[in-house]
C-alpha cells in the first residue's frame, strides 16, 4: 500500500512538471493581465486623451492615481515617460513582457534603442513586437522605420506597405514610404503616392527633409534589394 501510494505521489508530481508548471506557466504566460475596474478605465480613458492633446504633464498625473499593478497602467505611463524623454520609460516597458501587453513592451523598447541610434537592439525588439502582434500597424511601421535606417529597403517598404493597408486612415506610414522613394530618387512613384493617399505638401516636405538625412548620414543609396549594416548614426524616421 506504501509503495502504491508512493507511486501515486511520483505521478502526480511527474503530471505537474509535464504540465509545464501549471502555476507558474499560467501567470507568465503572455496574454494574463487584471482586468481594470469600470472607474480605472476611465481614467485610463482621461489619460489617454490628454495625452494625445500633448499634455504629458497632465496624463502622467491621472495615471498615478492607479495601481501600478495594472500592465495598462505601467504600458501608459511608459508611452508618457518616452515622449517626455524620461529614463523611467525603459524598466517600465521591461516590466509589461510578460504580460498581455508584451507586444507594446517589445515595442516601446525598439522605439528607445531606435531613438538613440542603436538599429541592432531596435531591430531586434520590433520584431519580436511584431510576431506578437502582427496586425498591428504603428508596430509594422516602426518595424519598417528601423529597415530603413539600415538602408534594407525591400523590407521597409513591405512593413510600410502593410501598415498603410492595415489602417489606411493613418497616413503615418505613407509619409515614410514616400520618404523612402524620395531617398530612392523615385520622384515620380512618390508624387503618385503622395497625390494618391492625399498627403499634404508640409507631410511631403517632412518625407523629403527625412530622406535628404538619411542620404547625409553617408551611406550609399540602395535601389537593389540587399542588407547594409546598421549605422548609429542614422537618424530614425517618423516613430512615434
């Protein structure tokens, strides 16, 4: 009886680690979040609009009323601290991987490596951002800056390309695809684009100014397909 007992506790213990851990697998596992009260999402809600009427200041102070527990909490306040220019942003977005938002964490970490000028990390937490979240459109875009910014033109312009047709309302990633062929020296196809997805002439001379840069930074212009080595000094695209 001692024995079949024994066996029996061998089993259940053996059950639990060909489970992966169960306990431990299910709290780490990408995808577990809290879900906020009726009350917190509003004002994540409030946040959120103040910060896309520029004030920063302000959406950072609403968002430390909430729980820092909350990964939509920690992923916003990030976001904030990033535009704010503030060394908070980088343990935050490390803090979401992880969690439900681990795509928005890969991703802040890529726009922070791309900001200062290190393509390699960059590139590195963009796609796995994008593996995570492969139908979101602003990542598919920075994913396609970072390409760009090592001069990996074929690949730029495919992630500018699903961008502009994931959210054809967001002219973001037109504005870099057009900066693109204007670095190209393809005039013609970026008036066609341009004309097309209906930029204004200040976002065609934000393209243009971008690709005078990237011509500055001392790299060759590439028409063939191919892959240049990443350069510190190449100044990102539009990220944001």
């Amino acid at each position: 009886m001692k024995a079949l007992i024994a066996g029996l506790s061998l089993l259940m213990l053996g059950g639990c680690a060909s489970n992966g851990q169960m306990p431990w697998s299910a709290l780490m596992t990408p995808g577990s979040c809290a879900k906020p009260s009726a009350e917190q999402e509003l004002s994540l809600n409030l946040a959120d609009d103040m910060a896309k009427e520029g004030k920063m200041h302000a959406s950072l102070a609403n968002l430390q009323s909430l729980p820092e527990s909350l990964p939509q909490v920690r992923q916003r306040k990030a976001k904030v601290y990033r535009l704010l220019g503030r060394k908070e942003a980088q343990p935050l977005y490390r803090s979401l991987l992880g969690t439900c938002l681990a795509a928005e964490g890969e991703h802040g970490l890529g726009q922070l490596a791309a900001a200062q000028g290190d393509n390699v990390q960059a590139l590195a937490h963009m796609q796995r951002a994008a593996q995570l979240a492969p139908t979101d459109e602003k990542i598919r875009n920075d994913l396609g800056v970072v390409y760009l910014n090592q001069r990996r033109l074929e690949e730029a312009r495919f992630e500018f390309m699903t961008a502009m047709e994931l959210k054809q309302s967001d002219q973001l990633a037109a504005v870099n695809l057009v900066t693109l062929l204007i670095y190209q020296d393809n005039w013609g196809q970026a008036a066609q684009l341009a004309s097309q997805v209906g930029l204004s002439p200040e976002q065609v001379t934000e393209a243009q100014a971008r690709a005078e840069k990237l011509k500055a930074a001392g790299m060759p212009v590439a028409k063939a397909k191919g892959q240049v080595a990443a350069t510190s000094d190449a100044p990102p695209a539009l990220i944001k």
